[in-house]
C-alpha cells in the first residue's frame, strides 16, 4: 500500500476515526511505500502540559494521544501480512493502561520537553511492552488466554502469529525512534541504547522473564526475586523514565534522583501486579487471576504473604517520593504516579 493510504485510513473501530493532522511531502512518495515516521504526527491537543498533578487525570488526557500516534506508526489491517498486523493491533489496541508512555511523557514534562519530541519514543516503549506481554502469555512461558480483557494473541490467531507479531512490534519500536526526525541523531541512538538494554540481556525484561521461568521449579532468594522483579518488569519502566528525562535534557544529577525514583517505581509495579494476581477479579484485571500459585511463581505473596507484602509496597512507595525530594522542578504529577501504583486495582 501507498504511504499516503496509511495517512488517510481511519483508525481501528476501537479508537473511532483519527483525523490524521500530519502533512506529506509527495516528493517523499516518488519511489517507495516507506515514508518518515515523522509524517505521521498526532495533534497534541487535549494533552495538557505542565498543569496536571494527578495520575489519574494527566493518564486519562495522554490515552488518546498515545492510541492516535500509535495507530499512525502501526501498519493497517489491510497491509499484507494482514494476519500479523491483525494480530498487532488486536494486543496493543485493547484497552492497556498506557503505563510506560505516559510515565515517559511525565517525566520529559517534568523537565519541560513539549510532548512532539517525547511521543513516538513514548510510542515505542508501549510497543515493547505489548510485544513482552503477547510472549509472556504463550503456552510455553506463561500460558495465559486472557490479556487486557481479550483472548490473548495465540488464542485469537495462533502461536506463530503470536511470536511474529511481537517480534515486529520489537523492531518497529526501534524504527520508531530511529525515524524520529525530531529527536537529534545522537539522542535517537541513546534512546536506543537505553531500551534496548532495559528490554534485552542480560541485565533487561529478557533476562528476568528467562529468570522467572527457571524461578518456577526451585526456591529463590529475597535478593533473587528481588532481582527478577527489577529486571523482568523494572527495568523498562526505569528505562521510560530516564527517556523522558534524557529527552528533556535533565542534568546528570536529575537523572540519577529520576532513575533510583524509577526503579522504586517499577518494583513497586510487579509486587502490586503480584499482589492483585491474589486479590482481583479477571474483571477488574482483565487477565486470569490466580495463576502465579498455580505456575508456582516467584512473587511477594508467595514469598512474605499478603500482609508482609503490603508492608513492604509502603516502603517501597516511600522511597519513590524520597528520590523525588532531590528535584528542585515541580514533582507533584511522579509523586501522584507512585501514588496511582501503589493503589491500583488493574
Ligand atoms: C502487565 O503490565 C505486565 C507486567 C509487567 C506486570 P501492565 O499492568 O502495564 O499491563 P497493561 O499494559 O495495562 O495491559
Ligand atoms: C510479566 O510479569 C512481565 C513481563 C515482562 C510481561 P507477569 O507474567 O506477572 O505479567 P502478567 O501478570 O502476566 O501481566
Ligand atoms: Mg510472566
Ligand atoms: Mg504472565
Ligand atoms: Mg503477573
């Protein structure tokens, strides 16, 4: 298809109809399909910067921005391979929280970048984690059929769309920021970096989700869950707050405060997501509660019990704002995200 088709067609049925705003520079078509992801620019109406400190409001004002551009840098159902872009957009256009995008968008506003530098690179960070939930969920990992309230990819399509589709989410991530003329070429190959090595091995989501496998048949350590927990999950979610930041050029000092916050916060994510897999309803969660028992996981619960693990989110959650304190800009929006985290219920 034509990259002009792309720009035109309207968004999946679960979006509604995007109006795309981007313009295209026709000259740019001559030769090939392949236009700059640049082209494909959202408005950033309706995000509102600077002005929002609670989580759940500044969440709800990035979604459409983020599911706007997000359908803008995904091929369309009707490109072929249509099973692999049908299968893409089925998990990435369910109805996620949007966590890792709009924590990047937090923290780059934080330090005063405007969302037209942070957005695709926000873009991308939601294309990983939907790429690591669509292979957290095969039968030979966790095995699940339940994601964002929907059969999970392998059950709506089958197991080697399901890898397949995962894969291209990978690397059209990093096409996204490659492409990104926005961004300095530099920045762009830093970002990369970051994310790559936040997603990858050995120290990324790869080697903790290779970690919580093996997890399954022996005991852990306190340290060692602790461990998985920071690299199967924490890792990426440290990796959107540092591009945010790394994007707005905050100071090395700035960095450091953002990065230990994020960290905290990641940690925090897991044991919550540990601590609702025992609590909630596959309502609430849109996934099958339950499960990590039955898998024999390590996770908080498991290893401290219930209450001990509630203990023990507070002083995590405390440790979020403490990092906060060594910022001199306005942290009220990271502070009411540790806050938004720590009482979640999905
Ligand atoms: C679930 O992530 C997987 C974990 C890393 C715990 P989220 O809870 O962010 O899932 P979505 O994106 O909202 O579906
Ligand atoms: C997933 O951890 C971490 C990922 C890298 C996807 P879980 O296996 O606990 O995530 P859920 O509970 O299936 O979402
Ligand atoms: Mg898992
Ligand atoms: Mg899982
Ligand atoms: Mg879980």
């Amino acid at each position: 298809m034509s990259a002009g088709a792309h720009q035109q067609s309207s968004a999946p049925t679960e979006l509604g109809s995007i109006p795309a705003t981007g313009t295209i520079n026709i000259s740019s078509l001559r030769d090939s399909a392949i236009v700059s992801l640049k082209m494909k620019t959202v408005s950033t109406e309706g995000y509102q910067t600077g002005c929002i400190i609670d989580a759940r409001a500044f969440f709800a004002s990035c979604r459409a921005l983020i599911d706007s551009q997000l359908d803008r840098l995904i091929p369309k159902e009707s490109e072929e391979p249509i099973r692999v872009h049908s299968a893409i957009r089925w998990s990435l256009f369910a109805g996620g929280k949007r966590f890792r995008p709009a924590l990047l968008l937090a923290t780059g506003q934080t330090f005063g970048a405007n969302a037209d530098r942070l957005l695709r690179t926000a873009c991308a960070l939601e294309m990983i984690h939907t790429y690591s939930l669509i292979h957290d969920d095969l039968p030979s990992m966790d095995n699940d059929d339940l994601r964002r309230g929907r059969p999970t990819c392998h059950v709506k399509f089958d197991e080697a769309t399901a890898i397949l589709a995962g894969d291209a989410l990978q690397t059209l991530a990093f096409q996204t920021i490659a492409e990104d003329e926005d961004l300095a070429p530099t920045l762009r190959v830093q970002l990369i970096a970051e994310i790559a090595r936040a997603a990858g091995t050995p120290e990324g989501m790869v080697a903790g989700q290779a970690h919580d496998l093996a997890a399954e048949s022996r005991d852990v350590a306190a340290a060692e869950l602790e461990l998985i927990h920071h690299r199967k999950t924490g890792a990426l979610i440290r990796a959107a707050a540092r591009c945010g930041a790394l994007i707005a050029g905050a100071k090395e000092k700035e960095l450091d405060a953002i990065t230990e916050y994020a960290t905290n916060l990641g940690l925090l994510f897991q044991i919550t997501d540990d601590l609702l897999d025992v609590t909630a309803t596959a309502e609430d969660l849109g996934k099958t509660p339950g499960k990590d028992a039955r898998a024999r996981k390590a996770t908080y619960p498991a290893f401290y019990g219930v209450e001990a693990t509630r203990a023990h989110l507070a002083v995590v959650h405390r440790a979020c704002h403490d990092e906060l304190e060594k910022i001199e800009q306005r942290t009220q929006l990271l502070r009411s995200i540790a806050d938004f985290i720590i009482e979640r219920q999905a």
